[in-house]
C-alpha cells in the first residue's frame, strides 16, 4: 500500500470513530460507549510504533480537544499518557496474538477513563467509577474490527 493510500485509510479511521464518538448514546448505554478515537490510536501505535509516536496520541488527543469542547489539554494528557504507556510496550505487543492484545487494550482503556475521571474530578464535576470496565471492555472488543479496517490484522 502506497503513502497517500495509507494516509487517507488512517485519516478515514480517525473520522468515523470521530462520528461513532459523537453520536449519542442514551440510558443504560452511555456507561458502555467505547472511546472510538482512542481505540485507533492504540490500534496503529500497536501494530506500527516505529510510525506512530507519542507525538501522535498528543496530536489526535488536542484534535479531540476541539471535537469535544473539553479544557485544552484533557483528552491530549490522556493520550499522551496513553501513548507512552504503548511506546513502552510496543516491543513486545506487535508480536501478541489477538487475546493478549485485547489484554493491552483492556488495561490502556481502563487507565484512560480513569485518568480522564480523574480530571473531570479535579475540574470540580463529580463522576462515579463504576462505568470504568464497561468502557475499557467495549473498547477492547473494537480492536478486532479497527484492526480490520486499517488493514493491520496478523490473523485470518
């Protein structure tokens, strides 16, 4: 796959999962809403660290700044938390097979809400953390289907 080709799958992913985050969700189902944007940016830090950097989680973390009309900041220390936490693990999880890296993606999702409940708490809004493992668990169960979109899949 050619450079501009790659750009544009990559650039075409972050958009749906920016229209998949902002679509709403009600009831009981907002406690299971993954977070789309941060589920491709672990997919592509994963399966290529060597292209995709810390610099990058802290560029699409700002991006979902703007999208979602938080403080400057919030969602890019979130990702860029996160995306350390993958660039020290990126030796060894390009080689996972697909239940360890559901794995990764389970614990990085759930230290992503909690840092981000975190910060909404020290914002002064009250959040409980009882939504914690149904986010970080439907984030995990993305992988597979992110992974298939951009065409990074090791598995059949």
């Amino acid at each position: 796959m050619d450079v501009s080709t790659r750009l544009g799958t990559i650039l075409y992913a972050l958009l749906i999962a920016t229209v998949l985050q902002l679509v709403p969700a009600y009831g009981g189902w907002v406690d299971w809403k993954p977070n789309f944007i941060l589920v491709v940016v672990i997919v592509l830090m994963i399966n290529q660290p060597d292209q995709f950097s810390v610099i990058f989680a802290a560029s699409v973390g700002l991006f979902a700044d703007g999208v979602f009309g938080t403080t400057v900041g919030h969602f890019m220390l979130v990702f860029t938390l996160c995306g350390t936490v993958l660039v020290l693990l990126s030796r060894w999880t390009r080689y996972f097979a697909l239940l360890y890296r559901l794995l990764v993606v389970f614990g990085v999702s759930l230290f992503a809400t909690f840092t981000q409940t975190v910060l909404i708490n020290l914002q002064g809004s009250s959040i409980a953390l009882d939504y914690l493992p149904g986010v970080a668990l439907m984030s995990a169960l993305m992988l597979p289907l992110v992974e298939k979109f951009v065409d990074l899949s090791r598995e059949i």
